[in-house]
C-alpha cells in the first residue's frame, strides 16, 4: 500500500515505521526538528520488538505535498483534526480511506463531516510511544495494539484489506464490527487516567491507592459510561467497575499523556477529553459533575502553562 501518515509522533512514527518495514511505501507528514531529522537520517523507532529505520527523506512538510495514496493514517493531536480534514480534501489523497488512530470520540465525527463517509474508518490504538528527539521515537512496551472497523457496510472491504496489511506488517490488529463501542471503551478508561493524573500531578499507583482520588477515577469514569450509554453506544451499566479493576493491574508508575503534557507546559487535550464528556453530556442533558470539575480545575492549562507560571 501507498500509506501516508499524518503526524509522526509516537503513535503514528511507530506504526508508520512498522508498516514501511513491511513493504508498504510510507509517507510521514511531520514538521519542526523531527522534519528535518527525518529528511536527514529517517526514522528511528527503538522498540523492545526490534529497532526499525525509515529511509531518509520519506516525509514531506504538509498534506498538499502527497500524491496519490491508497490509505491515510491521522495521528496528530485532536485540536488539527480539522486542519488535517480540510487539507486532505483539497490534496492528491483525496479520495483515500482514512483511519484515525487519535484519542477521543470527537476525532471521527469531525473527519466524518468533512469527507465521505464511507471513507472514514474507525480505529483505536493502544500503545505506549513518544518522539525521545528530533528523528527517533521509543516505544516503551511489547503492546502495540490496533482494533479497526467501518462505519458503514460499504466499507467493509476496504477495513478487511487494511486489516490485512497492518497483520501482514507484524502489528497486533483486531477487527470489530462495533468500532464505536470499541473507540468508547478506551475512552472511558482514558478520560479516567487524564483527568485524575492531571489533577492529582501523580501516577495512577497513586491515585487509586488514596481512597478518596480513587473514589474520583471511578466516578469520573462512571459518568463517561452514562454518556455512552445515553448516545446510543452499547457499553454495560458496570462498565466503570471493568476499568477501575483494570487500572489495579497498571504500574503503579503508569500515568498520562495528559499529565506529561501539563507537567511540559505543553497545550492539553482536555477539551476532546473531560471537556469533551462535558459538551455531550450538555447535549444529552446528563450530569456529570466530576468531570466538569476537572475541566474547570485544568481550564487555565488548556493552551500550555499560563504566562507568569
């Protein structure tokens, strides 16, 4: 496949990278050092699975640069989900699929409204990765995780056929035929680990240690389910009790990238996050008070470390 990738962070640096070493021709859009980097040396992901390198000089500056594409991989942060859809729609890869692999619920509905709908794919990933310097990612662990499905039965080839080479490629890839469930599922548990890690400014091993912020990850949870459930997804009444005793079987030293991002100065994604549980929950008319708590007690952080801080 001709793959162009969006956003060569983590995610999207670690999966691009595997799927070039398996043939694939990727094409990474990135900007800044890790651009340059990349022009110069290529790639390099350190992964407990086997180094991977990329070919100097596989990455273009901006979207408008692509050519024809047979699959485009978003990864960016949520708040250019927009930007990457207007810019896909006037460029070569126009008429491509689209697999998002972003956090959050809003990301699909954005892509959706701006391009075809059989051409969006739903995806989530789990993975631990980040960019360690300009050219070279780290992935942490041996997960590396994948589930994708359609939207719409019309693109159900289309999802088997991209199933097919993240496999082929070595990726752990899972299909599903309720992409939306499964894209709450990891929601819930994210906007749980975000905001207590955020707010705490600890790992989850402390959080849920302390009787009182583990009350908070459960019912901040809880209150995404009630959201779910009221937009039609099909998640079980208990769902909240399911992720809090996973976050017992975390590392204690296990936190966010909301929280790294905070402790950085960096922008946040808390709008797409509590914020966004909060935007639907007001369409829905359900209350959520923990989580609206959270996005006024991170609000001043949004944009990155308030200026005089």
């Amino acid at each position: 496949m001709r793959i162009a990738v969006i956003g060569a962070g983590g995610v999207g640096g670690y999966f691009g990278a595997r799927l070039a070493a398996a043939g694939n021709e990727v094409t990474f859009v990135a900007r800044g050092g890790h651009l340059e980097a990349m022009r110069r040396s290529g790639l390099v992901v350190h992964s407990p699975l086997g180094e991977l390198r990329t070919s100097p000089g596989s990455v273009v500056a901006s979207i408008s640069e692509l050519g024809t594409t047979d699959l485009v991989l978003v990864a960016v942060k949520l708040w250019d989900t927009e930007a990457v859809a207007e810019e896909l729609r006037t460029s070569a890869a126009h008429e491509a699929p689209v697999l998002s692999l972003q956090n959050g619920v809003h990301k699909d509905e954005i892509l959706r409204g701006r391009l075809t709908d059989e051409q969006v794919l739903g995806g989530v990933c789990f993975i631990s990765a980040f960019i360690e310097e300009p050219g070279v990612v780290r992935h942490n662990s041996a997960l590396q995780k994948v589930v994708l499905g359609p939207y719409r039965s019309a693109s159900a080839a289309t999802g088997r056929a991209v199933l097919a080479t993240f496999r082929d490629a070595g990726i752990d890839a899972e299909g599903s035929d309720d992409i939306e469930r499964a894209i709450w599922e990891k929601f819930v548990f994210l906007v749980g680990l975000s905001a207590t890690t955020a707010t705490v400014r600890q790992p989850v091993g402390v959080v849920r240690a302390n009787e009182r912020s583990r009350r908070l990850l459960y019912e901040v949870m809880a209150e995404t389910v009630a959201v779910a459930r009221a937009s039609g997804v099909r998640l079980d009444s208990d769902f909240a009790d399911d992720r809090l005793a996973f976050c017992d079987t975390l590392p204690a030293a296990m936190t966010s990238s909301m929280h790294n991002d905070l402790e950085k100065g960096n922008r946040l994604e808390l709008p797409w996050l509590s914020g966004g549980v909060v935007d639907l929950a007001d369409r829905l008319d359900v209350p959520v008070p923990r989580n609206r708590t959270v996005a006024d007690i991170l609000a001043p952080y949004v944009l990155g470390r308030p200026t005089g801080s």
